[in-house]
C-alpha cells in the first residue's frame, strides 16, 4: 500500500516531465503557428463525431426482440 501511494506521488510530482525530441518541438511550433488544412479538419470533425457517439451515447429506442414481444401484429 505505502509503495503504490509513493508511486502515485512521485508520478504527481514529475507529471508533464517528459522527454521532447528537437524535432518534436519543432513539429509543435509548426501546429502552433499553423491553422489546420481543410483534410485535417475533416479528420478532425470525423473523429470527433465518432468520440462523441462513443462517449455520450443516445439512448436507442427500444424495439421488441421477438414477435411475441411486438403489439402490432396483424
């Protein structure tokens, strides 16, 4: 129990401590400066939609899984 509480203090205290490549750095100046070409926001807007169906799901309408089940049978 002490080691996992240790643990998670000392990944508390180094967090955003990570190693950045120079070319990384220089890949995030570049987004930075840069707004996104109209396929990177279509990629975006795509997995957008898909996260937010994943994440917030409608709820679906139940329909009778059995003919048994259904009222408007004829």
């Amino acid at each position: 129990m002490l080691d996992t509480l240790q643990r998670i203090v000392l990944l508390w205290k180094n967090k955003k401590n990570y190693y950045k490549s120079p070319i990384h750095k220089i890949l995030d100046e570049w987004d930075n400066k840069h707004s996104l070409s109209q396929s990177q926001k279509h990629e975006y807007h795509k997995h957008y939609q898909i996260h937010t169906k994943r994440d917030d799901p409608s709820e679906k309408q139940k329909s009778p899984r059995t003919w048994l089940e259904q009222d408007d049978i004829q």
